[in-house]
C-alpha cells in the first residue's frame, strides 16, 4: 500500500492525535476520513453550483409525484 507522510508542528500533531483518540481510531485512519469527507462536501458543493446555473439557464426541469408515476406506468 502506498505511503503518504506530512509535516507538521508539535502542536498540530497533538491536536491530530487528540482528535483520533475522541474517535477511536488511528492517526492516519482519522486524516484520510478527514480528507475524504471534505472531498466530498466540495464534489457537493460543486454539483449544486452546476444545478443553479443550469435552473438559472432554464435546463432543470422538474415533475410531481403524479407525473413521475404516470411516466413509470404506475
């Protein structure tokens, strides 16, 4: 498995160890958790940009309940 290491101070290593203890899980288990879920709020962030201007260039269109069923066949 590949292997990432970064530099930080003696504070921000506390704070980092401190964190993984509140949750129960290793160091580096806690930074890639981090990492990734503000990956994924960014991704979010993202795609709700894209689907504002997308409504805001008249693309989005949007159906009610009764519309979707007829569509489906129910």
């Amino acid at each position: 498995m590949p292997h990432v290491s970064l530099r930080v101070t003696e504070d921000e290593r506390n704070l980092m160890e401190a964190f993984a203890k509140v949750h129960g899980v290793k160091v580096s288990e806690a930074v890639k958790d981090v990492f990734f879920d503000r990956l994924e709020d960014e991704y979010d962030l993202q795609a709700i940009r894209e689907h504002r201007t997308r409504k805001a260039n008249g693309e989005v269109k949007y159906y009610t309940h009764d519309e979707v069923k007829k569509e489906l066949g129910f």
